[in-house]
C-alpha cells in the first residue's frame, strides 16, 4: 500500500513539474515576443518623430496604424459615412451570397482565365507591348505594370462572354475623393512638435468617366504654430500671408462637408474617399481634430489607400507616390508637396488603375486608442 501510495506521488509531482515547464515556457514566449514587439514599434515611432511630412509618409506606419485588408465599406447610411454601401454586405442574405460566388468559382471561364495567365505569364515585357499595342491598350508601365493590364483585359473579356459583371460595367463606387493634406513641419523636427493641417484639398474622380471633374482646396490657419518654418514654406510653397489670411480648420472643414453636399455625395452618388496611405487621416486628421476639439468626419473614417491597393494589383512592393508614378512611367504634374498637386496626381494613378481592371474599395480604417 504504501509503494502504491508513493508511485502515486511521485507521478503526481513529476505531472506538476511538467506543467509548471510548459507555462513557464509559454510565459517567456509571450514575453519575448511582447519586447519584439515594442522595440518594433518604438523604432517606427523614432522614424515618423525624426523625419519631415514628405518622409513620414514614406516610413513604415507604427503597427497600431497599420490595418489589415478590408471588404468593402458596409456603409453607416449617407449621413453618416457617405461611403458606397456593397450590396454584398447589405442584404440581408449576405452569408447565402458569399456561398454563391465560391460556387461561381467552379465556372468554367476560371479555368481559361487561369490558362490565359499561364500563358502571359510566358511572355517577355516586348511581346506583351506588343500584344498591348494590338489591342490599342495604354502600353507603359513596366512589366509587373502591363502584365497585369493584359491578364486583366483577357479577364475582363472571357468574364463578359460567360455574361458575368466585370470592373468595366460595375462600378463599386460612383465618385472618389482624393485628398492630401499638408501640415506644419520643420526640419530638424522637435521631438513634441505638433503638426496642424495648413491645405486641405479634394479632388473629385468621376469613376465612370474616368476624369477629375472638380477640384476644392483651402489653406487653414495654424494655431499653435502659426508662423510658417522657413522648411515649410520651401517644402510646401505655401506662404505665410496665404495661412494668415485663412481660415481655421474647422471652418475649413465645415466648407469641405458643404462641397461635398453640394455634389450630391453620400445621397444621390456614392463615394469613397482616397489617399496614397494611411497617414493622411490615421496621423494628420486624426491629430487635427484633437487639436481643434470637433469630431472625427464620419467620410473619413474608411478610406481607400491607394499605395496598398497598387501594390495588391500589380503584385509590386509598396510603393510612395513619386515611386507609383514612375512605375506606371507618368511624370509628376504640378509642383510636388504642394497638397492640391499631390491629390491630383494620386487621382492619376487611381484612374490608371480602374481603367487597367482594379475593384477600389475601401481598404484602411481609422485606428483609435
């Protein structure tokens, strides 16, 4: 009886050793990965606190900025966020729709549209110009660029035959808003600097058209910093007498919501807003509304970025946009880092891309504490 007694404890004893071992060992695991963690996200902080507004948006964005992909915005009614609600994600049989387009997968067009990208896939650049060409399509890019141009023509096509919608004859969204904000900097910058917006520009993308058919900007008067850095006015050509003479930036944002009413956004059309990143809204607006003390613009609050959705498109690194101009082989028009400039070339790129086959849809969300 007692060996019985002591074989027991001992097995005892030796499971409690073992569990103590795994969640000690789960513990520094967590741990460990938590200090990566940090480390990762101070050295992104330390890079967007040392570098001016052209180059924060070129550094990678802390991990609490960056979001993962997104369907298309559900809409909160045009009130509320003004962005095109999917039919997908509206009706009330959305789950049995899902089903429905895997199902659709299994249609035979996939399995030519999978062989015609074999094919391409084949070619050299010059063939594919050449293919292009024929076609009487937009020839430049480089060759990530017209690759996934010709693909998208073949699909598009093969998509059409089988009578099924393409990115031609569905538009997700009947306007874009693209805007580009510019702030107060100085180069070095301090540490606990506060940037206030001092443009704030809009550029209205008709999707169906694929034109700019207007544009809106207004400079904002700095309260904290209102005397322009002699770095600021060089970088942004924007002059001190052009901010004084401005309004603040509620004011400025009121008129923005009033143009935007005037166009029937939100209510007869759909819209989305765009910019070439996350930074826009998730830095520049998010801290000039804490600043000014007025709500976050419910519009605002869902964006598509343009840069993640080039990169998704044309299977390219992520990219700023000087880099996604020179990719497509544009040139910048206008003068750069001036916000009105800088919104309509991002429009340019994202006309390239819907006219090249890509669904935008809103993909960044605003990441709050």
């Amino acid at each position: 009886m007692t060996d019985i007694i002591l074989v027991t404890v001992t097995a005892l004893v030796g499971l409690g050793t073992v569990i103590f071992l795994i969640l000690n060992f789960s513990r520094r695991r967590t741990m460990a990965s938590a200090s990566h963690e940090l480390q990762n996200v101070a050295k992104r902080m330390k890079c967007s606190a040392d570098s001016s507004p052209d180059r924060m948006k070129q550094c990678s964005p802390p991990r609490h900025l960056e979001t993962e992909e997104l369907p298309c915005s559900s809409g909160d009614g045009p009130s509320a966020s003004g962005l095109a609600s999917s039919k997908r994600e509206t009706h009330p049989n959305a789950y049995k729709e899902d089903k429905d387009e895997k199902k659709n997968f299994k249609h035979g067009v996939f399995k030519k549209i999978s062989r015609k990208n074999g094919e391409i896939n084949q070619l050299s650049k010059q063939k594919i110009k050449v293919m292009l060409s024929e076609l009487k399509l937009d020839q430049r890019g480089s060759g990530d660029v017209v690759k996934a141009r010709l693909k998208n023509h073949f699909k598009n096509q093969l998509l059409g035959e089988a009578g099924m919608e393409t990115t031609c004859t569905q538009r997700r969204y009947d306007y874009i808003c693209v805007i580009d904000f510019e702030a107060t900097c100085d180069e070095p910058s301090p540490p606990d600097y506060l940037q206030e917006i001092i443009e704030f520009p809009v550029v209205l993308l008709n999707t169906h058209t694929l034109e700019i058919e207007e544009s809106f900007t207004h400079f904002c008067k700095p309260v904290i910093n209102p005397k322009l850095s002699d770095f600021c006015k060089v970088l942004t050509s924007i002059t001190q007498a052009q901010v004084d003479h401005a309004d603040t930036f509620p004011v400025v944002l009121n008129k923005v919501k009033e143009w935007m009413d005037s166009k029937g956004l939100g209510t007869t059309h759909t819209f989305a807003v765009a910019a070439d990143g996350p930074w826009d809204m998730n830095y520049f607006l998010n801290i000039q509304c804490e600043l000014s003390e007025i709500p976050f613009p419910e519009y605002a609050k869902r964006w598509v970025n343009l840069s993640k959705a080039f990169s998704n498109f044309y299977k390219t690194h992520r990219m700023n946009l000087l880099s996604m101009l020179t990719t497509l082989e544009l040139s910048f028009k206008g003068r750069q880092h001036r916000g009105i400039d800088d919104a309509k070339n991002i429009a340019r790129i994202a006309i390239q891309l819907l006219q090249d086959g890509c669904d935008l849809q809103v993909n960044e969300s605003l990441q709050q504490d």
